[in-house]
C-alpha cells in the first residue's frame, strides 16, 4: 500500500544528527520516515520529547524514557551507500520525495587514515544520489546534502575572513573539508541549482553545519564537543595522572542535533511545497567557544573542583596542528552567518545555550 504521506529518506539514521532528524521527523504523523545505517541499524531514541508507542504521553525525564527503551527501539534499513547498484534499487523502490544525505565520515583525523573509501562515501556517493534524483522519470526528489563549515580556512590563506555566509569563497585546508565541498560541488553540477532553466534544474540543497553534539551520546568519542570529558573520568587508585592539552586556540561554534534536526524538518516542510526551493545554506548556534572553555563549563556542569581539572588539563594556546603533524589541520575560526536560511523560511530556530545543551548531554 503506498503511503499517501511524504516519504523522507535518512543516510546516516544511526549517527548524531541522523538520529536527531530521525527521531524529531518520528514525533511528527506527518511523515513516511525511511532510516538507513550501515553498521548500526538499530537506534533507541532516549529523549524526553519522544513519544511511547505504548501511550499518548510523553516521557517526562530521560530515565523514564530509558526505562521504556525497548518501546523506542527503531530498526533502520542496511544501506551499503558505496554499492551504487543497491542504492539505486533502495531508492527506487522507497521512492523517497526527500533525502537528507548525513551519512559521512566526519571525523578529520580518522579521514586522514581512510582517506580512499572517506572520500569515496563523501564525494562519489553523493554524486551517486544526485544522479539517481536527476534521472527519476516520473518525479524529482529533493536531495538535502550535509556540508561542514570547514570548507572555509578562516582567513589565513583566502584573507576571507568570517562570520561566513553562503557565497563567501571557500578554501578547505583538510582533505574532510575538501571532500565536503567537493560533494557539495557535485550537488551543483549534477543538480543544476541555481540555475534559471527550471527543467533541468534539480532539487539540491546543500546544509553547512559547524562542531556539532548530540544530547544522546552514548559514547563521549562520538562527538568532539564531548570527547574531552574524558579527561574527568575516574582514574584507579595509585596511578598517574597525565594532565592533557586541550585546544584552547581554535573558536568553535558546537550545536545541538535537536536544533540542526528543527532547521531541517523546516526546510523538508517548505521543500514539499516549493519544488524550486534549493541552494546553499548555513545552520550554526552563535554560541562561541573553544574546547578547552568548553571543557571548563563541563566541569562546572559535573561539579568538579577547578583544582582537579587544573591536575588533568590544561589549555593549550597553540595552533595544535603545528605540534601534531599527523593531525588534520583545522581553521582557526569558521563561524557562520546564518541570515539566508531564516529570511528563506521566513522563521527561526532559537539554539540552545550551551549551558542548557552541555547540562543535556552530560
């Protein structure tokens, strides 16, 4: 039976903003949601906004959903997105009117290490969906592409400087900030946006996004606005604390999923109506701060004397790739002016504090 509601498609359901897109796209009868994963294909969405399947109420704090955790456990679909032929046959028989591509390696140093298949999922699988978008014969979906803000270099090679809007002139200086914008020159070409022939222009949005974090981590790798929490872990009794570098240099912009997720679900509601809704856009918190001030506000959050942290980390004022060659080297400061997406919709998503986002995620 087809579904008389809109299909919208997820690569990448499993990961932090897929499953924060996944489980707001869940809350909401408006919408055929099709969720994909490669290695992870189940997800429990513990989160107090998301409904019980058993009941009509919502959760009223995280423990209560985890105590129902077995009612909020989604199984996604297994996409292998680098075997083009599967994918076409997926997405031909979902026959999704939207797809909000966020599968990624997003990781910069670990890109560096894998960089064939980073950049076979990064930039050939997504010209893959562009092309499969293009070549539908009886519709044209929309492709929502998920791009980093690291596609520009702060200013120190392009003297452009930020807060960036969607024109400025991009210079990634890492090969992930290179694939990203190689993908989203890919959803250009392939999908003609922009382009004043509207029959031969595709649907393609491409989505910039700065360090994000996820209010249902698990495991505090998963995000770099979380990982270095683990400094504060316990240490066993009798060894030596090592007190670690944190990057004190580079200002980040970390935003909530649940806020990124919010900014999509508007721009899925107006592509549904607006078949010639396309371009490129930023979608960022305001909120500045670098890793180690970040780390400093955790503490504060965990109630952790400021002598302890002061034995476990300190900041480190250098630019950090200049003392790891291995690492991927990052921008100083990318922020992001987020202006065009809010007069396009007309509205605005109001971003969560980091006070309030790091007290969730904690």
């Amino acid at each position: 039976v087809m579904s008389t509601q809109p299909t919208v498609l997820i690569t990448g359901a499993s990961g932090m903003l897929g499953r924060a897109l996944h489980r707001l796209l869940l809350t909401s009868s408006s919408y055929n949601v099709v969720g994909t994963g490669h290695s992870r294909l189940t997800v429990t969405h513990y989160h107090e906004h998301f409904p019980s399947p058993n009941n009509d109420t919502a959760h009223s704090s995280p423990s209560a959903a985890a105590a129902d955790s077995l009612a909020n456990t989604v199984e996604l679909h297994k996409l292998d997105l680098l075997d083009h032929k599967a994918t076409t046959e997926f997405i031909q028989h979902h026959h999704p009117d939207i797809i909000i591509h966020c599968a990624a390696q997003r990781y910069p140093d670990a890109f560096e290490s894998n960089l064939e298949e980073s950049i076979q999922l990064n930039v050939e699988s997504t010209r893959h969906l562009a092309q499969i978008c293009m070549s539908q014969p009886d519709y044209r979906p929309h492709l929502i592409y998920i791009s980093t803000s690291y596609v520009f270099d702060g200013g120190v090679i392009s003297k452009e400087f930020p807060p960036y809007v969607p024109t400025s002139v991009a210079n990634p200086i890492n090969n992930y900030g290179r694939s990203k914008w190689d993908g989203e020159c890919v959803i250009r070409d392939v999908m003609n946006v922009a382009k004043s022939n509207s029959d031969c222009r595709g649907r393609g949005i491409i989505v910039r996004v700065p360090l994000l974090y996820g209010e249902d981590c698990v495991q505090l790798d998963e995000s770099p606005a979380l990982e270095m929490m683990k400094v504060l872990l316990p240490t066993a009794t009798g060894t030596t604390i090592k007190k670690k570098k944190i990057d004190n240099w580079a200002l980040r912009f970390p935003t909530s999923c649940e806020d990124v997720a919010k900014a999509l679900k508007l721009m899925i509601d107006r592509a549904l109506i607006d078949e010639h809704f396309d371009g490129t856009y930023h979608v960022s918190s305001p909120h500045g701060i670098t890793k180690y001030g970040l780390l400093q506000l955790q503490s504060q959050l965990l109630n952790v004397p400021k002598s302890e942290l002061d034995e476990r980390a300190v900041g480190n004022d250098d630019n950090p790739s200049a003392a790891n060659p291995l690492a991927a080297p990052r921008p100083q400061c990318t922020q992001l002016n987020c202006q065009d997406i809010w007069s396009a919709l007309g509205c605005q998503v109001e971003f969560t504090t980091l006070q309030d986002g790091m007290t969730r995620s904690s």
